[in-house]
C-alpha cells in the first residue's frame, strides 16, 4: 500500500508538509493541555484491571519532557524516556524515506535477537513496575 501511495504524484507533498504539521499540532496541545489530568488519555490496560503497562506514564512523560523537567518525566516512565530517541530518529528516518524516496538517514541494524531482547526487557519492566515493594515501586508512574 505505502509503495502505491508514494508512486502517486503530489503524495510526497503532501506527506512532507501534513505529517510535520500533525506532529507539530499534537505537541502543542500536549505542551499546552496536557497537564490536566482529563486531557491524556486514561490507559484502558491500567482502568480495566488495575495494573501499569509498560506505557503507562508516557503522556506525562513526554509532557515533562516538553516543559525541560527530565527527572520529573523518567519518574512517570524510565523506558519510554530512553527509547524516546531512538523511537523519534526511526520516525524521522521513516518521513525521509518517504519525502526524499530513498535513505537519507543511515540505517540502524538492529538483529532479530536484539529486537527479542527489547520485548523482554519491556515486558519485564510491565511486571516489575506491578510489584508492590521497594525497589519495585518507584517504577510505578
């Protein structure tokens, strides 16, 4: 589907300026908005059975992180904090593939056995933030 989208002609326009511009939109409103508690979205893992996904936090995460208050953010949820570069230049390196229609960025290669490894050391986090005694629960948002 993305390759037939991107033979179209003037896709790449329009992509180039919408995804920036939606992006752009969304962290306004979280600048902005986002520290009331009824704007971020509730998360439904945590309001249907009580406990924290590895997730949870991340809204108020990235809002700290908006607003210059690291500390604050790696509080809410530590594993969205570190991997939020690598998540954002694997985005960015996704828009200019597209936009430009070849790698702009170089490549990151990341093996089948370190994708293992990351999915383990997430769900790992989701069970440990869960556990109710020290050290465990400074990892609850």
């Amino acid at each position: 589907l993305a390759a037939r989208l991107n033979q179209r002609p003037g896709f790449r326009v329009v992509f180039a300026v919408l995804v920036p511009f939606v992006v752009f939109l969304v962290l306004v409103y979280l600048y902005r908005y986002g520290g009331g508690n009824n704007l971020i979205p509730k998360c439904p893992v945590y309001a249907l059975t009580g406990l924290y996904c590895p997730g949870c936090g991340s809204g108020r995460a990235l809002y700290s992180i908006l607003h210059g208050r690291i500390l604050t953010a790696l509080d809410y949820n530590i594993v969205f904090v570190v991997l939020l570069p690598l998540a954002a230049y694997l985005a960015i390196q996704g828009y200019l593939k597209v936009v430009a229609g070849k790698n702009v960025l170089p490549a990151i290669p990341i093996t089948l056995n370190q994708a293992y490894c990351c999915v383990v050391v997430i769900l790992l986090y989701a069970v440990a933030r869960n556990i109710p005694v020290q050290p465990f629960i400074y990892l609850a948002p």
